[in-house]
C-alpha cells in the first residue's frame, strides 16, 4: 500500500509539472507576442513580497516578480528563488558558497498556492512604470529566463532573490531610482537578528560563521536584501528622470494573501547564553572537586578539546576556502581553530602520565587575552561563546595548580 501511495504520489508530481511547464509556455509566448505586437500595451508588473516561514532557509521572507497582461491572459511570476537539491554536489558547493541559483517563470496561481500551504502573508506593490518602461522590464525577464541565462550564482546577503528583483526594477525604468530611508541605519548582522529573534539557535550559527564585515554600516540601497526591508524602501522610492521631473515608484499595493497565524514551537534545546553560563558552571564546579582531591578529570578536557578543534576546523575552512560573503573576516578563528585537535595526543599522553604540558599555559593566555579584548574586536561576539572561552581558560588554569600545587 505504501509502494502504491508513493507511485501515486510520483504521477501527481509529474502531471503537476507538465501542466507548470505547459501553462507557462503557453503565457511566455502569448506575452511576447503582447511586447513586440502592441505599442501601447496593459502590462502591469508587481514586486510580490512573502513574510517568513518557520523553516530555517524560509526565515527571510522572499520576493519575485508578476507580470500580468490581461489583454493576453498573461499572469506570471518570475522567482529568483529556485534551487535545485539534486543537482551534482548541491551541499559541497553550498558550504564552499558556489551554490548555483536560477530564475524560473511559471503561473502566478502556482506560486500562490505554495505560500498558502505556508501560511505566509503575500503582498504585491504595483509598480508605477510607463509602457516602454514596462515591455522593457518584461523582456529582460524574458530574456533572463532562457536556460543559458536563468542560473546565477547565488550569494546570501549581495545577489539573491531580492536583490536581484531591486536591480531589475532600476534597469528598467528611464531614470534613477532614489530610495528616501524610511529605517534608521543597520548593519547586516542587525537586519538578520531581526529575522531570527525567536529562533536562537539560528541567530547563534549565523552569529558563529558571519566574521566583522557583517557588522560595518550599510547604505540604504546594500541594505535592501531582506524581502521586508526592500517593501518598506519601495514605498517612498521616488524615479528622479534627470530632467527635474520626478515620479513615485509605486502606484499601489495589495494583500494577495493573509498571514495564517500559526501556534508557536516551543524548542526543548536551552538557549545558548545558558549553554555557556552552564559550561562555565561545569568547569568550576570541576576545578573546584579537583583541588580538593588533587587529581585532574583530564578526559572532560579530551571532550573539550575535540569540540573545540572541530569547531575550529569548519571556522578555518570557511574563512579560508568559502566565498561566503563575510566569512573570510571572522575574529573567531582566533579561540576556535584546529591547533586544539593538532596538539590533543600530546595533551592526553601529558595528563595520563602526570607530566607538565606546555599546552595549557600557552592555551590559556591565548583564551583569556581574546575574552579581555573581545569588546574592542570590531565584530559583535555572541555572549555564549564568551561564556565557553572563559570556561575553558579555568579548565587551563586548573592544570597550573595541578602542576604547582597538588605535587
């Protein structure tokens, strides 16, 4: 019954796609006929806005583009957003940032009904756009949809679905585009907590990966690549044609679709501040029993350690090899790098044979100046890994009484 309900399930996806594939061919070719045969046309393009869903990649919200033509039943949207997990080594060029993006065009009713399984909130803000200026966004969209155009390479916070929407729209209209601030100046660590306050674990792995250069001030026009942000830019975004004349870029907005509220997930995972205020605990609480019975638990070190270096590894490997943007300026490779994992076995042959190990004394000193100076680095340091570097600086410091003092 299973094996059945699987088949079933594959043939519904197959049709499914054929009549995307069909319809859409259907509305391409009946909307280029509408641009090269009418002067005056009725095209209306839309920037279509979706808030956030509860899945990690869905916590940004999303934009695209609909392009309606009702002379010729035309109604489609141009999404930025597609990927394609089974494409060759999809998760190896993803951590490496060569990850591979495309433009698809398909029926505007189609990307509506994946944002109403969501529950997301859609809005359209109808862009005030002159006939010519109109064909011309839809032809280059038309021409970027063409499969030796439609792939692009994706980067999270400079060239993605909303940003590539933004540069599209200034393309096309006969003018400058000038976005008045409507926000008080953010960086893009600022704008991405916005989007990942409730989920802390989230905020802390981006926190963790993302190095100084998320922390410098943005522009208006760079800070527009969050969906949310981009809609509240385009309100007051005024088309300056060089003449002295100018014009808004909006001629009106409308709510597609209503946010569906949705019942909270609590998450049994502790937040990660008391991850850190229980390590530093934990270490205390160890250095504490150990003086009293003047022994070393050195295998909790081994744990450490290995965490510690593994972390340090997938640190140095973006920094080093990742074109991630960002990654490539991140303090943290300071605390957490592959040293750790490099000097374990001397570590562990040292304590099982109680003998002096100048690991511990280079360790701590290298821990304790970064929490010092952790406030002048210029680049925001979550409080959790504050926490785990001053925990692990007293599992050091305990190995300098056990040296000196339980002999």
């Amino acid at each position: 019954m299973a094996y059945l309900c699987a088949q079933i399930t594959r043939i519904v996806n197959i049709v499914r796609d054929l009549a995307k594939r069909f319809l859409l061919l259907l509305f391409l070719v009946m909307g280029a006929l509408g641009v090269t045969a009418q002067e005056e046309n009725d095209i209306e393009i839309s920037v279509v806005t979706c808030s956030p869903g509860t899945e990690v990649y869905q916590l940004y919200g999303h934009t695209a583009l609909r392009v309606q033509q009702r002379s010729h039943g035309l109604d489609v949207v141009y999404n930025y957003g597609v990927f394609d997990f089974r494409a060759p080594h999809f998760l190896w060029r993803f951590v490496l940032g060569q990850c591979d993006y495309e433009l698809a065009a398909y029926p505007y009713p189609f990307f509506l009904q994946d944002y109403l399984l969501r529950g997301s909130r859609v809005e359209e803000q109808v862009l005030n756009l002159t006939p010519a200026e109109a064909q011309r966004l839809l032809v280059m969209l038309m021409d970027n949809a063409r499969s030796e155009n439609k792939t692009y390479r994706y980067n999270f916070l400079t060239n993605n679905c909303t940003t590539k929407v933004r540069d599209m729209v200034e393309r096309a209209v006969e003018g400058e585009v000038v976005y008045s601030r409507s926000l008080p100046p953010a960086t893009y660590r600022d704008i991405l907590h916005q989007f990942t306050d409730g989920y802390p674990w989230s905020q802390e792995g981006n926190d963790l990966l993302l190095g100084a250069q998320c922390d410098t001030v943005l522009t208006d026009r760079s800070s527009l690549f969050i969906p949310s942000r981009l809609q509240t830019f385009l309100r007051d975004a005024q088309v300056f044609d060089g003449m002295g004349n100018r014009r808004p870029l909006l001629r009106g907005e409308n709510e597609l679709l209503a946010l569906r509220p949705r019942v909270a997930e609590s998450s049994s995972w502790p937040a990660p501040v008391w991850v850190g205020v229980l390590f530093v605990a934990l270490c205390t609480l160890l250095f504490a029993i150990e003086r009293k019975w003047k022994r070393q638990w050195w295998l909790f070190d081994v744990l450490f350690l290995l965490a510690q270096g593994l972390v340090g590894v997938l640190l140095c490997f973006m920094f080093f090899f990742s074109a991630h943007p960002t990654v490539g300026s991140n303090w943290l490779v300071w605390p957490f790098n592959p040293l750790p994992l490099l000097c374990l076995p001397w570590v562990v042959r040292c304590a099982a044979t109680r003998r002096f190990c100048l690991y511990h004394y280079v360790a701590a000193a290298v821990l304790a100046l970064f929490a010092v100076f952790a406030e002048w680095i210029p680049q925001d340091i979550s409080l959790m890994v504050i926490l785990i570097v001053v925990g692990l600086v007293v599992r050091h410091v305990s190995y300098y009484f056990a040296y000196n003092h339980d002999r």
